[in-house]
C-alpha cells in the first residue's frame, strides 16, 4: 500500500500544467511543468503553433535567441546582480514581474539560483524552457482586480466566453475574463514605464503608457488585441502576437505599414560677399505613425 501511494503522488507531480495551490517549483523542470501546455495543441492546433513562434514562447530568450537576463546574472553587471549565484532569489530578477510572472507565485528561490547558473554558462536549452504560457494569460493574468473578483481558480481557464464543459483533467471549465479584451490586460506587462515598486526601480516597457496618453486622447480607438491578435477566418485570434522582432521581412512590411516618412529638400547658394557663395540645403523631414504607441518599444 505504502508504495502504490507513493506511485500516485509521483504520477499526480508529473502531471503537465498541474499548477497546484500552495505547490512551488523548486527546479526550472518543475516550473515549466507546472505551466506546461503543449497538451492544449491536441485540440487548438492553429493557436498553438502561432503561439509556438511568438514571443511568448521565448520570454526568456530576447531577440535572435540572445538570452536577455544575462546581466542579472553576471557579478557586478546590475544593482541586483549577485556575487554568487547561490545568493541569487526570485527578486534579484525583477525582470520577472513581466518576463516570467509564474516564477514569482509559483517559484521557490532555487529556481532562481538554477537559472543564474544557466545563463553564465549560456545554457539556451535549460533558459528556453520558461515561457509565457496559455496558462499563464488564461489564468495566472487573466483576473487583475483581485480584492473585487478573487483570485483565478485553479481549475478554470478564462477567455472571452463562457464553456461550462471544457474537456480537460484540471482546467475542466473556461470563465469569461472581464478584461481578456481590453487593452489593460496587455498592459499588465507591456506597461506605464518606470517600475517603482523595486529597490533599485527598472526602467522597462512603456507602451501601454503610451497608448494611454498619447493614441487615445488622439482619437485612437482600437485594443492592442485589435491590432497585435487580428482575427482569423475561424473566429480565433492569431497568437503569433505579431510583431515578431525574428522575422526582418516581415517586421520591415509591418513597419513600413506603421510608419510613413516624408522628406522635402531645397538647395540653394547663399551669398556671403561679393563671389562668395555657399551652397546650402534645408531639408524638411515629416515622420508619422498609424501605431497605436511610440515605436520602437516592449
């Protein structure tokens, strides 16, 4: 009886997405366990695969595969940088708060030691498996006022509609989030600016700043998901979530949609004395964006 036991809680662990309540990884393996969601590709093939060459699948990585939290990692690179990576814990990585939100709920601080470790070695496989998730949009994110709604159930995904019968072994039912279709829940990440709350504030995204007191006092009237989630033929959204900083062909047609530029030239001499002339020319730039935030940004 003792080890048939022991075989369930093993086999219970070793389930893929099982976020469990109290439950913290104490290993990156176990992290992305935890938020593992390639089961959900069974039955959403299209927005899995989008979301499989997205940004978000690679929150860790930057761009071109540069491992982006490098210098949180390095001795003396960073004001939270440790000196050895046994001292590193989850709030030497602010970059966290957006980059891996799971880590701070759910992450215990050995993850952080483990990650500090991958990056000085460049271990790209070991970072690459933290990722912003479906899990983590569709439950970890998608309820912001908490002290009114709660906190996301454990057993329940959110989306934009309600499915009382959701054929899965934990996530056996989907919540209409208040907020999956309003700009502010891209914001909770792509944000106002200036990160204050930390010791040493982080300067870091400011796009939904920008949307917020720039595009719309403008007239501007779309959601980010509008733009960035265009709908597909089916009704589902493209999770691509483009843009994709990895495709230069098609960052610079999206560019070159986004943002126009006007020059105008005159030349002329300018007389400065008797046979003395200069030639000048004024030149007259215009640079205007249909973007819905300052370009470039995060």
């Amino acid at each position: 009886m003792k080890h048939w036991i022991i075989g369930l809680v093993a086999a219970v662990l070793a389930l893929p997405g099982m976020a469990m309540a109290g439950q913290k990884a104490t290993t990156i393996d176990e992290l992305a366990q935890m938020f593992d969601s390639s089961r959900c590709k069974a039955c959403h093939t299209e927005v899995y695969n989008q979301w499989s060459k997205s940004h978000h699948a690679r929150s860790l990585m930057g761009v071109r595969g540069g491992l982006m939290l490098t210098p949180l990692a390095m001795e003396g690179m960073t004001p939270f940088s440790p000196d050895d990576p046994e001292d590193a814990t989850i709030d030497t990585y602010p970059c966290f708060k957006c980059h891996l939100p799971q880590a701070i709920t759910h992450a215990e601080d050995s993850v952080a030691v483990e990650l500090t470790r991958a990056l000085r070695e460049g271990d790209s496989d070991k970072v690459g498996k933290l990722k912003i998730t479906c899990i983590v949009c569709h439950n970890n994110k998608s309820i912001i006022h908490r002290k009114q709604l709660g906190e996301p159930e454990e057993n329940v995904l959110y989306s934009s509609r309600n499915i009382s019968d959701h054929p899965d072994s934990q996530f056996t039912s989907v919540k209409q989030s208040p907020v999956m279709k309003e700009a502010l829940f891209c914001g909770q990440c792509h944000g106002v600016g200036v990160n204050l709350e930390f010791d040493n504030p982080v300067q870091c995204a400011t796009i939904y700043g920008s949307y917020q007191h720039a595009y719309i006092p403008a007239g501007g009237s779309k959601t980010c998901q509008q733009c960035h989630l265009e709908p597909k033929q089916d009704g589902y959204m493209d999770h691509r979530m483009l843009p994709d900083w990895n495709d230069t062909e098609l960052m610079s047609q999206r560019l070159a949609e986004s943002v126009s530029l006007d020059v105008n030239t005159v030349g002329y001499e300018w007389l400065e004395a008797g046979g003395v002339l200069h030639s000048k020319v004024v030149v007259d730039t215009k640079i205007d964006s249909t973007a819905g935030h300052r370009i470039p940004d995060g």
